[in-house]
C-alpha cells in the first residue's frame, strides 16, 4: 500500500516524459514546407566546436596538435565567437544569419542522442527511425529491423525514386536496410555504376589511386559522388553521411579534426550555393544538419564517446530553408533529441512519419 501512494506521489511530482512531448506537440508551430531536403552528418562532431570553436586545451596541447603554430594561425583567436567563424564560416556567417542553429549548452540549449550508447549506429538509427531501440547497441553490419523515415518517403508516389543516400560510412547499407527497401546508398568504397565521366574518374580514384582503404571513404569522394548524382538525378531527399571528424578524433590528430570540420562546412557552403543557384531548388530546399553523437568534454577524454564516456550523448542541430525564421543561434533553456529528427524531416516535406516517432523538434 505504501509502495502505491509513492508511486502517485512520484508521478506527481515528476510527470513520465511522454506527458511533456505530447504538451510539445500541440504547442509546437508547424514546420515550414519545401519541395525539397538534404540532411547533412558529420560524424562525433563536437557541439563544443560548433559554439565556441577551437578548444584552448587542445589547440596548444602539442600531444593532439603535432603543429600548434599553423593550426593557431587558421583557427584560433581569443573570443569564442570570432574563433567558431573561423572554424566554420558558413555556419556563422550564413546559417546563423538565415537559419537556426542549436545546442548551445552555454545557454542551456540541449541536444542529446535519446539512446543510451552514444556509438553511431544507435545514433542513426534514432536519427532516422525515430525511435531508440536498445537492441541496437554496436556498430555490427546488420540490418536494421526498424522503418526509417527516408524508406517511408521513397514508398510516397511524390518521392518514389527522388530519396538517395551518400555516406562515408560503410555500415549505411545496413542502418538503411537496403536489402529490405531498395533505396540508392552509395556508402565506403562502392562505385556508382552507370554513372558519367565525371563519376567513372571518381570510380577510378577510389578503386585505384585509394590504396589505404578503410570502412570510412574520404569525405571529399562521398561529397564529389552526392554532388554528381544531385545534378544528374535531381533527388528531392538527398543525405550525405560524412565520417571523416571522428576517425580524427579518434586517432587523437585534433589539428586534422579541425581541418575537416572547416572541409565539411565548406562542402555545405558549395551544396547551399548549387541550390540557391539551381531552378527547381533555389529557395525550395530546407537543410538540417546534424551528428550522430558526442564525445569526452574533457581535454583527456575527447578523442573516445561511448555510454561510460561523459559528454558523448551532447550533439546539436542546425536547419536552414525557406519559411526558417532567422532566429540564429538559439539561447533559450530547451532540451531537444535526435530521435525527433525523423518526424522533423517528415513534416518540413508535408509528409507524415510513423506516429511511434517521437514529435518533430519545436523551431523558433
Ligand atoms: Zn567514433
């Protein structure tokens, strides 16, 4: 009887969590729609980075910056908001004029994975089937059991054949569950057939230039294949899955993780610019940009994430497209999942996802 009326008191006092997303759902606006999508990773990038740039701690440690010098003079100044501009230009000049950009945790604006493992292919998997699902707890090549949101398109007759997917990644086959649906994944080291010549010379760098193959492709050859099959096949879904910041951080080479996160901005710059200069997706094309996980926050720690490692859960989000309010960087004290991402990517196409997903995330 006692253990009765502290559970009442408990629920009382601490409403279940699904009692607050629903409240989310009705109160939150409706997502501005466009004709088109692209949904950008750049794999355990840190959300300290997006925000305040280059790290003091790690940027003059000569352990993880081998030529503390050179990196200074490309990425470091004093003020956090000059140095994260110098990092990632088209984020602070463009996406924070035009766009919205979250989890800034200096103002308690949260981003986490909803998954307890804080590895990639549980934070995928919640990214695009709108659910955690504790049963997917490795990296391991399987299939996915669970429907994503980019299979879910392509079976709308609007999308049918116009949802493609590039990743760096070579495990993206099985978190999309191509066996299963079909979809266009282009991922690792795998040519694109029937393509031009364009993409026979990327084929041929790839199988023949690349001999250090590993499960993650170069970023710059994944973003060369999306680029070539966007202008040939015009998707209205496109994902580009880039991998390379966290083998970087992984090997501890904080200089080459800058390098490419600074690489990965550029990328969306150069996509942003085909769009806003292409009939079809000019001011019709929403970008939401993302990761899969964080990492260590501390100096000894950044280069692991895992469930054990504090920090690896933090992630952030940024979105840009017509009918986005210029709200920029958002400063108010919300918590907001990646596993609302898959909805999110639903309903900013006039689609609707599972109603297992958990609800859109709430723009300003
Ligand atoms: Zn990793």
């Amino acid at each position: 009887m006692k253990n009765i009326w502290t559970c009442i008191i408990l629920v009382m006092l601490f409403p279940p969590v699904y009692k607050e997303q629903e409240k989310k759902e009705v109160l939150s606006t409706p997502l501005p729609v466009a004709g088109n999508l692209f949904i950008i990773t750049t794999d355990g990038f840190r959300w300290q980075e997006v925000f305040t740039g280059a790290d003091p701690a790690l940027i003059n440690s000569s352990k993880y910056t081998p030529d503390t010098s050179t990196i200074k003079m490309l990425y470091w100044a004093e003020n956090p908001e000059e140095r994260r501009k110098k990092l990632l230009p088209f984020f602070w000049n463009v996406i924070a004029q035009k766009g919205q950009v979250f989890g800034n945790r200096g103002y308690q604006n949260k981003v986490d994975v909803a998954n307890l493992y804080s590895i990639s292919y549980p934070g995928y998997n919640e990214l695009f089937t709108g659910n955690t699902d504790m049963y997917i707890s490795s990296n391991k090549k399987r299939n996915n059991p669970n429907i994503n949101v980019l299979e879910y398109l392509d079976s709308r007759p609007s999308f049918a054949g116009k949802v493609a997917a590039f990743s760096s990644w070579d495990v993206f086959p099985y978190i999309l569950n191509t066996k299963r649906n079909n979809l266009p994944v282009n991922s690792g080291y795998n040519n694109i057939e029937e393509g031009t010549t364009y993409q026979q010379l990327i084929n041929t760098v790839q199988q023949e230039v690349i001999y250090d193959k590993k499960p993650t492709r170069y970023d710059q050859l994944t973003f060369l294949t999306a680029k070539e099959y966007l202008q040939q096949h015009n998707p209205r879904v496109l994902y580009l899955g880039l991998g390379e910041t966290d083998e970087f951080a992984h090997e501890g080479r904080y200089d080459l993780y800058l390098q490419q996160a600074s690489q990965v901005d550029r990328m969306i710059a150069e996509l942003w610019h085909w769009v806003q200069t292409t009939p079809g997706y000019k001011d019709n094309t929403t970008f939401i940009i993302t990761t899969d996980h964080g990492r260590g926050s501390k100096a000894s720690n950044w280069t692991a994430h895992g469930e054990f490692i504090s920090g690896s859960s933090q992630t952030w989000f940024a979105v840009i497209g017509p009918g986005i309010k210029p709200a920029g960087e958002i400063k108010s004290n919300e918590q907001q999942y990646i596993q609302q991402m898959a909805q999110t990517i639903a309903h900013l196409l006039g689609e609707e996802f599972s109603i297992t997903a958990a609800s859109p995330v709430s723009l300003h």
